[in-house]
C-alpha cells in the first residue's frame, strides 16, 4: 500500500467518520483511481473500525500546518 497526496486527495471530501466499506463505496462512486480503491482494500479493518479522517489512514499525511505557506503575504 502507498499513498502519494494526489491520491490521498481523492478521499478529502469523503463522509468522514466512515468505516473501510464506506470509503471503499465512496471511492468507486466518486471516480477515484483503481489505486485508492486497492489501497483501502488493504487497509487491516479489525471488524467495522470507524476512521475518523485521512491520518487514521495515512499518518504521516500532511496537514495544512506542514505546509509553509504564509497566507499574510498574498
């Protein structure tokens, strides 16, 4: 499994919380790559588990605070 952030933003919009199905579902639904569907078929479900956002999938997924950007100069 590897997730790259062009990947990863195909689930941005998703029904966050959602189990691994729901995401599963959402991703065929959306249009998403084959390999953001593949991805989460491999996710370990331990029985229904409940993800709260992109980090329960990918912890080192980068949130807006990793990014340098300083919003007070534009």
């Amino acid at each position: 499994m590897f997730w790259t952030l062009e990947l990863a933003s195909h689930l941005e919009d998703a029904p966050w919380p959602a189990t691994k199905d729901e995401l599963i579902d959402y991703s065929i639904r959306s249009g998403a790559p084959i390999e953001v569907v593949e991805n989460l078929q491999e996710l370990e479900d331990e029985g229904g588990e409940i993800y709260e956002g992109l980090e329960d999938i990918w912890p080192d997924y980068p949130s807006q605070e990793d990014f340098f950007f300083n919003e007070d100069e534009y």
